[in-house]
C-alpha cells in the first residue's frame, strides 16, 4: 500500500516480487504411546505428556529402561507341543513369561532407532510401578493427547498388543484418530502374530484381524506379518535374575560343577537384595560400617570383611543416603560373581539364558517399520514406497511365508484389506514385501506411499495458505496462491515424487470466479482451489514377456 504522503522528502516503498512459498513439512515423525519405566524430564513429570526426544539416550535419560520381565519353566504335557521350550536333561521344558509380557514400548524404540528412526514423540501413559495391568481406557487416552501435535505423522501403540482382541479397540481408535487429523497414518500389529496363520488355538489370526478392525478409514493404515526373530536383548544383557524367584536352579542345573555355587547362593522371593540382608548380616554390616568411605570402598570391590560388627546395626544402617550406593554396589559384585560362575560350570544355565532371550527378541514389526518409514523419508523421499528394504536387528521373521501364502494377504477380495507380508529370501535377507495399506483394494489409496504423500502435500499447501486467510478475495490474491502452490508442485515433479513427462501431464491447479467459484461463494467468503495430482505408484508386480521370433540370420 503506498505510504500517505504528507511533508516533502525522499520515501522508500519496498515491493514483493516474488509470490509466498510452501515449504514441504516433515513426513517422518512417529508418536509412541504406552507405558515406562518412569517419565520425567528435569524432575518435573511428563506424564500422559507428547515429549519430543531425538536418541534412544534421550528415551533412557526422561522414560527409563524396559519393564522387569520373570521367567519360569513349566513341565511339558505329554504329546504336546510348547511354544517356546528347552530340554534339560531328559525332560522338556516349557518358557513361559510371568511378568513383563507384552509390554514393548522399550524395545520397540530401540527397534526403532536400528532401523533408521530418528525425532519422534513419545506418551506415556503409565508406569510400570504403578500400573495394575495395560488399560485400553489408557492407552485410548494417550492417543488423544496427540490432538493438539501438529508435527507427528505416524502413531504407534506398542503395548496395545497386551489387550488381545481388545487391541484392534485402540487401533480403531488410532484409524480414526488419523483420519480425523488428516495428517498421520497409524502402524498397527496383528495380535498373535508371532504364529502361523492358523495358531495353536486353531483361529486364522489373518481373518480376526480382518474381521476385528474394522472398516473404516483403512486408508489411514499399514499392518505387517509376521512378528521378527530380532537381536535386540544383547547376550550380556540377562542373567539369573530374569528368573522367576519361585524356579529352583538346584532342580534345573544338573552339572555337578554348579551345585556348591546354587547351595551357597542366597534365595529369596522378594529379591537378591534382601535374601542378601537376611542371610548375610554380619558381611553387609562389615561392609557398610568401615572406617571411611574410602575402606568401605575397598571392602565391597574386594570382599574383604571387617570383624567385631553386630548385625543389629544393618536396618539402620542400609537406608543412610552415604550407604545406599555402596550396598547396591555390594549386591550387584555378588550378583555378577553369581553368575559368571554359573557360566562357568553350567552349559544348561547358558542355553537356558539363550532360549529365554530368544523369547525376549521375538518383537511386533510396527517399529521397525517406523523406523524404515523414516530412512526411506530421509534417503528417497516420502513418495518412495517403504518395501523391499532390509530390516536392521532382526535374524529372520517368525514365521517362513511362502510366494503362495502370500497371495491372500497382499489382495484380499472378500474384505479388501491388505496385509503386508515380511518375508526371508535366500541370500538377500529379510525384507519389508509390502506396500500397502489396509485399504488394499481402492484405487486411490491402495499404496501406503500415495497415502502419505497426499497428507504431505495436503499438509504443507494447508499451512502456507494459512497467511492468506482475510486477503482480498480477488483475482490478485487468485494468481497469488496459484502461482505459490504451481511452483512447490513443480519442484515436487522434479524431485520424483509426480509423474508425468512434463508438470502439465503431473498437476492440474485451478482457483477463480468461474474456474471453481461462484459469485456466491465469493460472498459467503470462500476461496475454492482445486489441485489434480498424479503421485508416483509403486511397480508392485512387474510382468516381463518373452516370445521366441524366427532367425533373421
């Protein structure tokens, strides 16, 4: 607008040459939800609060580690077959988890940040300490934190799968959470999806899930089968601890090696530590009233002892802020002594620990797909389709799929709902061998790349043609916002993520009074634009025919 000129004098006017831009927002935010070890950040909780982190450190440092997890080992019935099982001795053994069972959150973000992850938010819903199990009223309540987040374009519920058939309620949830935001798109795992199709129970867990989620906004989702064999418990990472308290290792133990260490070990339901406290007294009251800090350093590393201390002194002793770390460092070289000689005697107790990871390991892909989402996103672009990709810490999936059972997964006539399959070739590796989304049979939203890529179209054109909302709505204002959104679709064909062999044949952009608006529109204050886009679309299925043809020569 030119300045209102009143005294005589030398004005500058600065003009716009150029028209607003859209800059193209992030594709690759994932939003996890469920529950930690603690959620606090700079003391004050963060509870049931979207936290952005950016490293699996940051994830330590504010949510903690994994949940405490406790085996046992059950007798096998005769003639039938365990799921997970070890043989000791003459007899088999069932593994089966007491506690820590189903819940992912830790793992699936260490899943996560393997495969390629990086920003992503994190809900937490609850701690371990204080929750009683996983509520689907929680974690239901954590998605709807996620209202008011602008940048998450994914979202994952790791701990959902606890529910059972309770869990494709909070993926309902989730679908039309996405749907609603129009600016993310939900991951989601099959429950039971470490088995064959057809479980132990004789329920074809593909069908459930096609019959338990639904059928609205498909389109908003991607699921994966099977569950993977991953390498995300490290070998040094477990010990006897993860042993339900209630299994006698002098009953499962059987070289004679071992048995002097087992019978000299402390035992007790509520803890090493305290079985520590009760049956030790005099070596932790020794420990822990030594001369100085210095002495009572150089006792607990060494295990020397200190004569002539009462155990009466231990109770009162223990919960003094200067002896607390010292105690714990006591009990975990007692811990660690334990079993390095267990190791050391006992090859049951090492495979017993190596059947027992492997169990630990066996994890639902939803995160791991994040993570490939966001390398692909970073690498191609978000119009690349995230399949035929290898997956990083993971030995092979659960579950051998074979070229013909794969068939009813990938196209589904009767429900129309895609599952993407993962699946190990000979040489190659274990690859991502789908794309696409649950509304595997629309033509517009059959892959989960268009998908995506219509959001963050969608979402960025959205977001630059906020500063245009009360300008003139005119034909100034019309070139304007066409000429903005023309120019970020060009660059987008440039990059490979239209097609067409020229912008003409990619996109199609029309705003204007006869164009797409009325007069009427006009003065009910609406500004129509109508953009046709061509995405790129995956080469699912590539056809190559050979024909012989006469000699020519």
């Amino acid at each position: 607008m030119a300045q209102k000129l009143m005294t005589p004098g030398v004005y500058i006017e600065e003009i716009n040459a150029f028209p607003g831009s859209v800059v193209e927002v992030a594709t690759a935010i994932p939003a996890f939800i469920g529950y930690t070890q603690k959620a606090s950040r700079n003391g004050k909780s963060i509870s049931k609060m979207p936290t952005r982190i950016t490293s699996l450190s940051e994830y330590r440092q504010w949510f903690g580690g994994p949940a405490e997890t406790l085996f046992e080992l059950a007798d096998v019935n005769e003639g039938e077959q365990a799921m997970h099982e070890i043989t000791i001795g003459d007899n088999t053994k069932e593994i089966k988890q007491t506690k820590g069972e189903g819940l992912y959150m830790y793992r699936a973000m260490q899943l996560f940040f393997d495969n390629g992850g990086g920003a992503c938010y994190v809900v937490s819903v609850g701690t371990y300490k204080t929750m009683q199990d996983v509520k689907k009223e929680e974690l239901v309540a954590g998605i709807d934190t996620l209202l008011k987040e602008q940048e998450p374009t994914m979202v994952l519920v790791p701990d959902a799968i606890k529910l059972g058939d309770e869990s494709y309620d909070v993926y309902k949830k989730a679908l039309a959470h996405c749907a609603k935001m129009q600016s993310r798109v939900a991951i989601v795992d099959l429950w039971d999806g470490y088995s064959t199709r057809v479980n132990t129970d004789n329920v074809d867990i593909i069908d459930k899930f096609r019959e338990k989620i639904g059928t609205e906004n498909l389109s908003y989702a991607a699921a994966y089968y099977p569950w993977m064999n991953t390498s995300i418990v490290q070998k040094g990472e477990i010990d006897f601890q993860i042993l339900d308290p209630k299994v006698e290792l002098g009953t499962v133990l059987t070289e004679k090696a071992a048995k002097p260490l087992i019978n000299d070990f402390p035992k007790d339901e509520d803890g090493f530590k305290n079985a520590l406290i009760k049956e030790r007294p005099d070596e932790l009251a020794a420990a822990l009233t030594a001369d100085n800090p210095t002495d009572l350093a150089t006792v607990v590393e060494e295990g020397k002892l200190k004569e002539g201390i009462t155990a009466e002194t231990l109770n009162g002793l223990g919960a003094l802020p200067e002896t607390e770390a010292l105690l714990e460092k006591f009990v975990e070289n007692k811990k660690r002594n334990f079993h390095l000689g267990l190791i050391a005697t006992s090859p049951t107790y090492s495979d017993l620990l190596d059947e027992i990871r492997a169990v630990m390991n066996i994890l639902p892909p939803s995160s791991a797909l994040a993570g490939i989402y966001t390398a692909v996103d970073n690498s191609r672009g978000v119009w690349k389709s995230p399949a035929n990709i290898s997956l990083n810490s993971v030995v092979k999936p659960t579950v051998n799929i074979t070229h013909d059972e794969q068939e009813n997964l990938n196209v589904d006539a009767i429900s129309g709902k895609s599952i993407n399959a993962i699946r190990t070739f000979p040489g190659i590796g274990t690859l991502v061998w789908g794309a696409r989304t649950l509304d595997g049979n629309s033509l517009d939203w059959k892959y989960i790349n268009v998908r995506r890529t219509m959001i963050m179209l969608e979402q960025s054109i959205k977001l630059a043609l906020r500063s245009y909302v009360f300008e003139p709505n005119d034909a100034n204002t019309w070139i304007t916002v066409k000429s903005m959104i023309v120019n970020f679709l060009t660059e987008k064909w440039k990059q490979g993520a239209l097609a067409g062999a020229s912008p003409d044949d990619a996109f199609e952009v029309q705003v204007g009074l006869g164009s797409t608006m009325t007069a009427l529109d006009i003065l009910e204050g609406k500004m129509l634009i109508t953009v046709k886009l061509a995405i790129v679309r995956p080469a699912e299925f590539i056809v190559v025919t050979f024909e012989q043809q006469m000699q020519k020569s």
